[in-house]
C-alpha cells in the first residue's frame, strides 16, 4: 500500500463533531501535526470528508 502524509492545516473550531473525530481516528488534534498512514479506502474516505482542514501529500 502507499502511504501518505496528512497534515492538519485549519482548526477544527466550530466544525461538527463528526469532523472532529475523524480529525482524532486520523491522529490530528493540533494544526500542523503530522501523520503518515496507509493510503487505505477507510483512511481516504476519511481525509476526504475533512480535506478542508487538512493537507494530503504522496509518499
């Protein structure tokens, strides 16, 4: 599998609680931390559903 290096880069302030658990399962809760994970369905569905707060890039 690829992997991918999620950054969050807005805050999860006055968001939905369900972006900010995604924002948590995906290991984030400060901006400008950094993951890198396996680029696997259940991952991408969830970085697609808070991409507005964070930022993607192929490894």
């Amino acid at each position: 599998m690829a992997k991918i290096k999620i950054t969050q880069v807005r805050s999860a302030i006055d968001r939905p609680e369900r972006q900010k658990r995604t924002l948590v399962a995906l290991g984030l809760n400060k901006i400008n931390r950094t993951k890198e994970v396996e680029a696997t369905p259940q991952i991408l569905g969830m970085v697609r559903k808070v991409s507005h707060l964070v930022k993607i890039e192929n490894i």
